[in-house]
C-alpha cells in the first residue's frame, strides 16, 4: 500500500484547520516571537514546524490554521522587521526632528532606541542566521537606518549650537549609536535586560558623548 506523501499529509491539515476559528492577531504575533526565536539559533533549515508549535505552546494543527508553510513564517518576520523599523524612525523623526536638542533630548532618544534593540534582540540574531530570507527587506531597513543617522547628526548639531564641523557630527552620531547598541546587545548575552540597567548605560554614555559636543 502506498504511504501518503509530506505534500498530501499536510493538505489534509490544512483542510482540516481551515474549518476552525479565524486566527487572531495577538496569538499570530506570539508564534512569529517563538519562531524569530528559533530561527535565531537554529537557523531556518534546522528548525521544523513542530518545534515552533511546540515553543508557542500550541498544536501543530493550530500552528498551520496561521501558516501553512515554514516559509510563510519567514516572510512575515521579514514583513515584521521591515515595518517595526520603520515604524520606529518615524515617530523618532517626528518627535526628535526639530527644536533644541538638550543632553535630557539625546538620552530620552537613547533610551527608546536600546529598549527597541533590546525587543529586536532575537529577530537580530534571526536575520544573521538566515541573511538570505531577508534580502527583500535589506534595502528599506538600510534606508531607514541611514535616516536615524541623520537625525541623530541633526540633534548633535542643534545640541552643540551648531558649533560642531559638518564632517565630525555624522561620526559621533554614528559612535553614539553603535555604542548604544554594543551595550544592549553585551547585556542581553550575559541576561541582564531589566530597564534600570538599559537606563544607566544610556546615561552614562549619553554623558560621554555630550562633553564632546559641548566642547565643539
């Protein structure tokens, strides 16, 4: 007797969840969070639909009513990522892109920016394990990360009175950033993610940078 394939196991799933409850967007949003997880350290091929299930704390059966393939997972935490980063630099735009800059401005920016590198910690990681999965992506995202640049140049420079040289300001902003983003990503690895922690490091480096634009 013939064995049934992969392909014609999982029709039959689907037909079978598809007479279920619509999916609601809260559970969606936590199995894309388990997956990113995964995905982070297993990489797409070492990672099967039962495992995400599993780390989603729900049936196969439910996880395939969301999406039918493994690959529908990917394309959504690429959509994902290319939208809470610009989600991200747009409100960052419109609430930091004008007005005077003071040290309280630069570290309030700080902090909301490590406490979004700290949430998009897994997806990071995600994406260095499956860079292929988010070439779509890459060219908004770089887009994107080029605007934050600019806008955190821009702060520096209404923050110093214009006083800092137009070549020296885009290099601070860019210290400032990968400072930042070196300090989360140290203590997510080592398991300290609580704010207070996020909060000192942003002080403390927001500090060392603004003696520099101050003596411009």
């Amino acid at each position: 007797m013939l064995r049934p394939s992969l392909d014609d196991c999982e029709e039959r799933t689907l037909k079978r969840v598809r007479r279920g409850r619509p999916p609601n967007t809260a559970r969606r949003e936590a199995i894309l969070d388990s997956a990113e997880r995964l995905f982070a350290f297993g990489a797409f091929s070492g990672v099967r639909m039962h495992d995400i299930a599993a780390a989603a704390n729900i049936r196969d059966t439910l996880l395939y009513r969301y999406f039918p393939k493994k690959d529908r997972i990917a394309d959504a935490l690429v959509e994902r990522a290319g939208r809470l980063t610009r989600t991200f630099v747009e409100n960052a735009r419109q609430r930091f892109g004008r007005g005077h800059v003071t040290h309280a401005t630069l570290a309030e920016l700080g902090l909301i920016y490590c406490r979004s590198l700290h949430d998009a910690y897994n997806l990071y990681h995600a994406w260095f394990a499956m860079p292929e999965r988010f070439e779509p992506c890459e060219a908004e995202i770089s887009k994107d990360g080029k605007l934050l640049l600019a806008l955190v140049t821009s702060m520096f420079q209404r923050a110093s009175g214009t006083r800092l040289e137009r070549q020296r300001a885009p290099r601070l902003a860019l210290a400032y950033l990968d400072t930042l983003c070196a300090n989360v990503m140290r203590d997510r690895r080592v398991g300290r993610v609580d704010d207070e922690t996020l909060a000192r490091h942003v002080a403390d480096t927001t500090a060392l940078f603004a003696r520099w634009f101050h003596d411009a």
